[in-house]
C-alpha cells in the first residue's frame, strides 16, 4: 500500500524504484521541461521517465541539475527507439541517452515498443538481440534495471524464453478505461512490476462522473482519484505535466486512502479502451 511520497516498490533485482514519477511526453524540449523536471523534483518527485523519442533527455539532464536534487537520489528512465533496435545499435543508442542526461548510469532502460505484426513479419522479433544489448549493460553496471513498454503476453514471454535477466518492469497504456487485468496478473506471475503511462487516459477520463464523486468524498481531483488507484494497485505511475500547480496536485495523493467499494467502482469502469495504438497493429 503506498502511504508515503516517498513509496517505492522492489524490483526483482532488489533495487527500488518509486511508484510515482513525473512523465515528459509531449513535453516541448527546452525550458518547459527542464522547468518540469526541476518543479517536480523540488516537489518531492524522485522518479523521471523519458525516452529518446521524445526530443528531450537533454532538457531532463538540465532540469535535474537546476533542481539541486544529487543524482543518487533520482530515478531516471529512458526508452529505446524503435528504429535503433539490434545489438549493436541498441549500444550505441544507450550511450547517446546517457550523454544527453548527462549520467553517468540510466536507473531504468526500456525497450519502447515491440514493433506491430507487420514490422516484425518484415523485419523478424529484433526486440530478442536488443533484449540480449540490454544484457550487456545490466551486466556492465551501465543500468540499475531493464525492461520492456508496450510489450503484451506474447511478447513477454519471447523475452523469458531466451533471457539470462528477466524483465523489471513493463510499461503499459493503463487506466481506469483500460486496466489491463490479464496481463498485469501474468507479470505479476513472473515478477515483473507493470507502469501505467497515460495513466489519465490523455485527460479523458477528468470529467468522468463516477471519479469526479468519488473525488468530492475525499475533496480530491478526478485526477488525484485515479493516481491513488493506481498506487493501491501497486502499479507504477507517471503522470504528465509542464505546469507547476499541476505537478505539484498530482503529488497530494499520498494523504488519502480509497476504499474498496470505491476501488471497485473504478474497477468496473473498464472497457478495454486505449487512447494509444496497440502492441499488435503499432506500424512505427
């Protein structure tokens, strides 16, 4: 149960990993998000996920300096393009992440998307020799931990067939519309901690009546409502924002608790629902 802002949860390797974080897509290289990122982690945040397709690692490099946060103390992630996916590209790719944050390590590596049908038809399963690149720099100390994003059953269980280090986390679409139960049961089953992205379903669900009534109960937002879910749940998450007041709202949900009739009303507004493409059909 998360209970403070300061909650972690274990991975299998035993390093910790906060439960919340501050997302960065979307978010427009340059000050806006360097501001984010020092906003957030003067706030209390001490997790930040990027990736290299968002154009902005550098700016996240910047903004964890402005803060005055030491860099022990954060949680960085960044992912891996698609289009740098292989062995030796997948190296080379880590090594330009790590010089735009300007680290030293990477907390967190993820293999941003499996690649759709098509592609892998076309091209073959390469997320197999990137996960063996992935490898290497676990074992190289390169990386606290490895995983995966986007990646359903299927796909999971490519990577345990062949791996020597299992996936830490897998970062998926996963909200109150789109909660994911199968396959958050089956990462469970192997130890994989699963993180919701676009947890608020891109501010669909913000205006939804059921969580806005739950939030009156607690005097809570809509928003606040489902970040709280998520933590019962043990889920990881990493909600988005450049503004200030918003940043630092996402972070009042650690003095509430939701009950579990109020879990359960949340549950059942599941409709298997994504705002962002599927696994199977993604064609980037």
């Amino acid at each position: 149960m998360a209970c403070a802002a300061n909650a972690v949860v274990t991975l299998h390797n035993g390093v910790k990993m906060p439960l919340l974080g501050l997302g960065v897509w979307q978010s427009p290289a340059g000050q806006a998000t360097e501001n984010a990122v020092k906003w957030a982690l003067q706030a209390g945040y001490r997790h930040i996920d990027t990736a290299a397709i968002y154009k902005n690692e550098e700016s996240v490099g910047a903004g964890l300096r402005a803060s005055g946060v030491p860099r022990e103390e954060v949680f960085i992630t960044t992912k891996l393009w698609n289009t740098d996916q292989g062995y030796e590209s997948t190296l080379a790719a880590f090594e330009q992440s790590r010089e735009k944050l300007g680290v030293d390590y990477i907390d967190l590596y993820l293999i941003h998307w499996p690649r759709g049908k098509a592609l892998i038809e076309q091209y073959g399963k390469m997320y197999l020799d990137t996960w063996r690149a992935f490898e290497k720099l676990y074992k190289e100390k390169k990386v606290r931990a490895i995983g995966v994003s986007n990646f359903n059953i299927s796909h999971l269980e490519d990577v345990l067939a062949m791996c020597s280090v299992a996936p830490m986390v897998n970062q998926v679409e996963l909200h109150p519309l789109n909660t994911q139960l199968e396959l958050r049961r089956f990462c469970e089953s192997k130890h994989i901690f699963v993180e919701a992205w676009s947890p608020l379903g891109q501010g669909h669900l913000l205006t939804s009546q059921v969580l806005m009534e739950i939030g009156q109960k607690y005097k809570k937002t809509a928003a606040q409502v489902i970040l709280r879910w998520n933590l019962q749940n043990n889920l990881i998450t990493i909600p988005k924002s450049i503004h200030k007041e918003r940043i630092e709202e996402n972070m009042r949900v650690f003095d509430f608790e939701l009950c579990a009739e109020d879990m359960e009303k949340i549950d059942a507004l599941n409709e298997d629902s994504r705002y962002g493409p599927s696994p199977e059909d993604a064609d980037f």
